[in-house]
C-alpha cells in the first residue's frame, strides 16, 4: 500500500503541481523548470522589507504591513533612486485571487508612502496586477504571488482518495465525558434454588454455559418424598453461578445464577459540576475504552445514593443482542446536554495546521488553497466556523494531510 500511495505523489510531483512564488512584468517571460513550471529566484526585496519592482528608473516597492493592525498594502516610490512624493503617484492594484475573485486596492498618501485602503485578508495568495502613473507615464507589473495554493488533477486526487464536501450549516452537539463500567441489568439476572431440599442426583449444565429457558439444569430426590423432580432455568441466558455438585444436600442455597446479557445497563459516574446539566432521557453514546464497541442509548434514571466520591450513577440501558458487552467492562459515555445550530461549520477530519493557523483546503477546478479559519464550538465531527470561508465552498474532508505535504514540499511561502 505505502509503494502504490508513494508511486501516485512521484506521479503527482511530475505533473507539475502548483505551489512556487514568481513573477513577471506584463511584457516579460519568467524562467521554467524541467517540468514547465513558472519558477524564480526570490524577488528582489526594497529598503522597507516589501518586493521591488522596477521598470528603467523608475521603481517601486510593495510591502504588506500588519504590525499591530489588519494586514495592508503600504507602497514606496523612486525615481533614479530619488524617493518620489507619493502625492506625485496615482497608483491602482488589483488582486486575483483563486476562482476568479477580484480585490481592487487605492492608496492614497500618507508620510512618505502610499497607504492602501483594504485589508489585505488571508491567504495572501493572488495574482497581482500594479499600474502606477507618474508624469504622464504609466508603469505596469504583473506577478504571481501565491501561498498555500497547489494543483492537483481529478484523476491523481481520485488516486489519493481526496474527498470533498460544500460548507453550510451543521448542529454542534455538546456533550459531558463521563466514565463507569457494564453491569447486568437486574431485572434479567435470576437466582435459582431447589423448591424442595433433596440430593442433587446429576448437574446438567457448567459455569458459562448457555440455556434456553426450561431446559433442565439439575435433578433432585427429595429428602420427604423420595422422588426425583427437575429444576429448570426460568430465563434464557448464561449459567454465571454454579454451587451444587451430585451427591450434596441442596440445604436451601442457591444453586445457580442465571444472566440474559441480551440487555445491560452501563452506570456512569455523573459528578456534582455536571449533574445540573444531565437530565433523564438524555441521549449517550457509548464505547469500550479501546474504542471497538460502540453503542447509543438514553439516562434511564439516577442511583439516588451518593457515592463517596460525590457522584451519583446515571444508568443507561443498552441492547446487547451480540454479547459485545460483558458485565464489568470498563465503558466512557458522551451524555448530549445541548445542541448548538450554527450557519458555518466545516468537518474536524479536513482540518490541518498551516503557519499559525488552523486551515481547510478549498478547491477550486483543480486546484487547492488554503482558508484560515477563526473557530467556535466544536464537537466530535463539526467545527463551528466564525471566519476565514463563506458558504457553498467546497473543501477537502478527507486526507487532506496529503494536500498539505504537497504544499510544504513545493516551498509555497508567505511572502510579502
């Protein structure tokens, strides 16, 4: 599996997937690699830490500055190296972002600089279109400036098991942890004894045998009569007790213990800080502490006795047709106090890390971006989003570590 998944990526490399940082003035052409791809060297960098562009004497210097604010354009202009007025310059830019959106940038003056007036939003990732107007000349640069973006084809995504789905409203469900253990139910467990004290004559069954319900366990020659009579399971279930033998006296004890495991309660701590919250009838899901179990049931109502601890027991019945659960096994339970509906969610299988960000990957035709996300509540499939995507985007759910490897692998940069 590890060499036909490796064998895709090398395939995916040589398409040549989308990820580098160049540029190109509109009348120019920019260098490519082996397998066509646009490449650069990194761009030349002004004084202030922003790219510089130039055309003859005339240059320009673009930077992204967000210390201490929402990121902007702020812009520096020469002249023969003479630093330029910037009320002298009438400059526009314009960003193209993935799938065709368009962001239209101003400035106006400021100091010495030209100050845009729109935040520059994340991903910083746009083709950027610059024309600059000074003196009755016009100066043009286009470039791309991409990051957290790549391209992938249908056939490679299929191959890497990509799975998508559109951003939209989903309910967020709020749950209490809670952890206890699996007990019989006690109106299923039947204690059996001799109706009548005799010799027990033969023992039919064993400890962890399974019965039907009148089939013989044992007979038994009465100590008055002398005569011989049968004792019979009252239920279906699992002999878990057996404390005859042939040849004893019954003396009144009990002789066997019978369970139907076919339903079972799981009793669950609920402390004092959730106990408001926890209410009969509550929703639960339930797994075994290695998570192969899993099963949903509801509180079926309270152990009114405090334990030492400060606890009380919340009971919840669970059908058990396949024995999965056994009486003492340790369980952990999901009890659903509230359900949220938010507008925005996305599912917590897509997301991944990305700079300081947590990210999804938006696609676009075949191509794939990074989305920053502001995030809310969350429970164990969803994540509320509060920022960073709209609506109707379709993004990555699964294996979207992939796309993230790819994107790291390519040196797709946040450059500024």
């Amino acid at each position: 599996m590890y060499n036909k998944q490796h064998s895709l990526w090398l395939a995916a490399m040589l398409v040549g997937l989308v990820g580098c940082d160049g540029a190109v003035s509109e009348q120019g052409s920019q260098p490519q690699d082996i397998h066509g791809t646009s490449v650069e060297a990194d761009p030349p960098k002004g004084p202030h830490g922003g790219r510089l562009l130039i055309d003859d004497d005339f240059a320009l210097e673009l930077a992204i500055f967000e210390t201490g604010i929402p990121p902007e354009f702020r812009l520096w202009i020469t002249d023969a190296g003479t630093p330029i007025a910037p009320g002298e310059v009438e400059v526009h830019v314009t960003l193209t972002r993935l799938g065709n959106q368009i962001d239209e940038i101003a400035f106006a003056p400021q100091d010495d600089f030209l100050r845009g007036d729109s935040v520059i939003y994340e991903p910083h990732s746009f083709v950027v279109t610059i024309q600059a107007q000074h003196r009755g000349t016009t100066h043009r640069w286009r470039y791309d400036n991409f990051e957290g973006r790549t391209r992938i084809g249908s056939g490679i995504a299929e191959a890497f098991g990509l799975e998508t789905e559109i951003t939209g409203p989903a309910t967020i469900l709020e749950t209490v942890t809670v952890y206890g253990r699996v007990v019989p139910h006690p109106e299923q467990v039947r204690a059996v004894s001799a109706r009548f004290d005799g010799v027990i004559q033969s023992v039919k069954v064993s400890i962890g045998d399974t019965v039907r319900q009148g089939q013989t366990l044992a007979t038994i020659e009465s100590n008055e009569s002398l005569e011989s009579y049968s004792i019979t399971a009252p239920i279906a279930g699992i002999v878990t007790e057996r404390a005859g033998n042939p040849g004893e006296q019954t003396s009144g004890r009990l002789l066997f213990t019978i369970m139907d495991t076919t339903t079972v309660w799981a009793e669950f701590a609920v402390f004092p800080s959730a106990r408001a919250r926890v209410r009969s009838g509550a929703t639960v899901t339930v797994s075994t502490v290695d998570g192969d179990v899993r099963r949903h049931g509801v509180v079926a109502r309270f152990n009114s006795i405090t334990a030492a601890n400060q606890s009380i027991l919340a009971i919840v019945v669970l059908e058990n047709p396949d024995g999965a659960l056994i009486p003492g096994m340790y369980m952990t339970g999901e009890i659903l106090v509230a359900e949220h509906p938010v507008p925005l969610a996305v599912k917590r299988t897509g997301l991944q890390s990305f700079r300081d960000f947590m990210v999804v990957y938006a696609q676009i035709g075949e191509e794939y971006e990074v989305r920053m996300l502001e995030l809310g509540r969350q429970d164990a499939q969803w994540v509320e989003v509060i920022a960073g995507i709209d609506p109707g985007i379709r993004y990555v759910t699964t294996n979207s570590y992939l796309i993230k490897a790819d994107i790291e692998k390519s040196g797709a940069s946040h450059d500024h």
